[in-house]
C-alpha cells in the first residue's frame, strides 16, 4: 500500500477510518497532508478539521465521537501524538519547546504535555533531575527546564490537571466499536512503540504506512522515492538518474531529495523523463552552493553564510528549502556533540579510529558515509555547545514555519545571525 492507493481510495468514496503514517518526520507529515486534504472540503476544513499534537487518547476519543457542525467528513489529524511514541523518543529540546509554550501563556496545554512525557519516563516532573531526564527519557534540561517543570508541576496540581496519557482505555474502545460514519483519524509519527494496544488497535482499525527503512543500515530506494514524487507531475525518472541522485544527495535527506526532485521536474520542462546528465546539470550546482551554505555554519562565518544563502537562493531553491538546509546541518552538529560526549569527549581520530564515534553519531538517525568525515564533523561541532545547538534548532523550526506562513528573508538572514554569534 502507498499513499497514491489511499488517496485513489479516498476520491472512490472508500476511505479508511485511520491513517497512521510513521517513520521519517517529512515524508509522514507530507502523506498526513495529502490524506487530509483528500478527506475534508476545503469550504469545511475551519470546522470539520482538528489538529492537535497534545491531545490525550481520551480527548480524540471525544472529538471522534462528536459530530461535526456541518455535514461531511470530519477529521482529527494528530501530529507527533506523545502516548504513542517509545519511552524515549521525545526531541532532546522537548523541556525547552514546553517552556516556550508555558511561557507565551499556553499554561494548561503546556502542563498536560509536560505530565504527559513525564508520566511515559516514569519520573516526578517536580522533583526530576537534569540527570534524570537525561537518562530516561533522553531530554536535555537546563536550569530554566526544571524550574519550569517545578513551577508548572506545582500549578497543575492547584488546577487539578492530571496526566491523561496514559489512559488509552476510552480511544481503544471507539476503535473497536468503529468510528461513527463520516469521522477519521489521521496520525503523523516520527515513531510508535508498536508493542503498545493502542497502536495494535489503530494497525486492526485502518490502515499503516512506515517511512523508516526496516533495518539501521537499510538504504531507502530513492528510485521508488523519486518515481512516487514525479508520477503527479507527469514526468518520469530512469534508474541512472536516480543513482546520480543518491550519489550526490543520499538516501537519507528525504527533504533534499524531493527539493531536487522539483527543481529537476522544471528543469526538464516538456520532457517525460529525467536523465542522468539532467541530475549532474541541476544537483551537482546546487551541491556545491549549499556546501559554502552549511560550511559556513560550521565556521560560524555569518559573511559566508549569507553570501551562501544568496547564491542557494538564486540557484533556484526557496526559503523553505534553504531553511531545511539549515536545520539538517544544526542537526548534524548536535548530533556530533553527543557522540563526542559518549566516547569520552574526544575528538575522533581517522578511519578505523573513529568506529566508536561513528556509531554513536548514527545512533541519532544520521549517517557517516566517510567515517574519514568524522573528525572535521566533530571539529566543527565543538564551536557551539549542546543547549546552544538545541536552541538553535528550535528556532529552525519556528523560521521554517514563519516562512511557510508568508515570513520572507530575513527571518533566515536572523536565524544565520543568531547562529553564527551566539555564545
């Protein structure tokens, strides 16, 4: 099953009352989309549509079971939902994204999610370490993080406000009665523990789509990638192509690949098929202009960097791909400052030297094509500090949402700012 079957499905008048999608964060979150702007009218989607990431199974229990203000279909789209996820795959900066929330007066909903991840570590929100968190829901915290939690502890208590997490009991039960006509619901997950009932029962009730390779060291098929990307535009991609592509982009940077798939489905403007020289034409380019982009970020070279971003701009990539760019190498560096932390805060050596630090660094999701690589990517990481990156790529986040939303260039020309100067 592909997510083309779900949306032929769905015209057919025959969808499906869930969607789980799962895996790599883009590629989810796309099919997620494409589901729910199949199901629900776009005249319908102010109230006929819910989208939540801190719902409780209790609470899309309810907003199933209601009907919608008008009739039509009715959709719940929970994104990164915390009570499917495993024990430990909450964002290393989750405390800090809470805070923020706390802090811009979203209380109520701040301190549920906090109890919420709280209660799947199993540790006291009001009484829980740095340490703590670390170890067992590997969250970084910083002093301002646990005062936090302190604070919004003791006033949920005031407000009589629980974990309701952990209560999957009323969720479980609409799924095996059946959801009522007309009502869907559509999940966007980096991960679910699959050993949980809840997930088991959203597996019996709808239908599973996983974006994550089966194994750690399995290759994605950027030929099935880039085929599946270009079917609805017309065009077509030949497998020389598309090993020129996983050449010069990966297999890994899901994002990347489809920027360069639609730069690649202009480029070729009336012509079916994509080629090989058309990848080395349009890609290599592009390659080169990005690398002075994140090479620069590593320098900490603010100069550099926006003459990187000018040129990425001008090479045809939009601000949103030019933030992913961005986010993608913050992510790189962060990921670089917890493998030197776990080897024992050495700089890695070369080749063999470095096994230690690879497989730690690839432990985050990443890969170290060149283990030979790994010493200049701990180099560059030692510039920033651990909260410093998570921070950063917390603002990446918010950047790659301001621009989706009409923000223009200087929000990028102030993330590249702040990055390149802060201590």
């Amino acid at each position: 099953m592909n997510v083309q079957a779900l949306l032929d499905e769905i015209r057919q008048g025959r969808p499906r009352p869930v969607y789980l999608f799962h895996g790599e964060e883009f590629l989810a979150r796309k099919a997620a989309q494409e589901v729910v702007d199949a199901l629900v009218d776009p005249a319908q989607r102010d109230l006929n549509l819910v989208v939540s990431d801190g719902a409780s199974p209790a609470e899309v229990a309810r907003e199933l079971a209601t009907l919608p203000m008008f009739s039509g279909t009715k959709v719940v789209w929970l994104q990164d939902p915390p009570f499917l996820a495993p024990k430990k795959a909450a964002r290393a900066d989750q405390l800090s994204r809470l805070r923020e929330m706390w802090e811009q007066g979203k209380r109520r909903e701040a301190a549920r999610r906090l109890l919420a991840l709280a209660q799947k570590a199993g540790i006291d929100p009001a009484a829980a370490t740095a340490e703590a968190w670390q170890e067992e829901a590997g969250i970084e915290a910083s002093a301002h993080d646990l005062r936090f939690c302190q604070e919004a502890a003791a006033w949920a208590r005031e407000e009589g406000i629980a974990a309701e997490g952990g209560d999957a009991a009323p969720l479980e039960r609409l799924l095996a009665a059946g959801l009522p006509p007309g009502s869907h619901l559509v999940i966007s997950a980096l991960s679910v523990d699959g050993r949980l009932g809840l997930v088991k029962r959203l597996q019996e009730a709808g239908v599973e789509i996983s974006f994550r390779p089966a194994g750690r060291y399995e290759k994605r098929d950027v030929f099935a990638l880039a085929t599946d990307f270009l079917a609805p535009l017309g065009k077509r991609i030949d497998r020389e192509a598309a090993a020129a592509l996983e050449e010069l982009v990966g297999d890994d940077q899901v994002r990347r690949l489809h920027a360069e798939l639609e730069k690649l489905a202009l480029y070729v403007g009336d012509r079916d098929v994509v080629r090989a020289e058309d990848v080395h034409q349009v890609v290599e380019r592009s390659r080169v202009v990005e690398f002075l982009l994140t090479h620069s970020i590593e320098k900490r070279d603010f100069a550099g960097a926006m003459e990187g971003l000018r040129q990425l701009l001008e090479s045809g990539d939009r601000l949103p791909q030019a933030v992913a760019s961005i986010a993608t190498c913050l992510r790189q560096l962060l990921a670089a400052r917890e493998a030197t932390r776990v080897t024992g805060g050495s700089i890695p050596g070369f080749g063999a030297k470095a096994r230690a630090w690879v497989e730690a660094y690839e432990a985050a999701g990443l890969r170290m094509p060149n283990p030979n690589a790994a010493r200049f990517r701990a180099e560059a990481a030692a510039r920033f500090g651990t909260r410093t990156l998570a921070r950063l790529l917390a603002r990446a986040a918010e950047v790659d949402r301001a621009v989706k939303t009409g923000g223009g260039r200087l929000y990028v020309e102030r993330l590249l700012w702040e990055i390149c100067t802060e201590t």
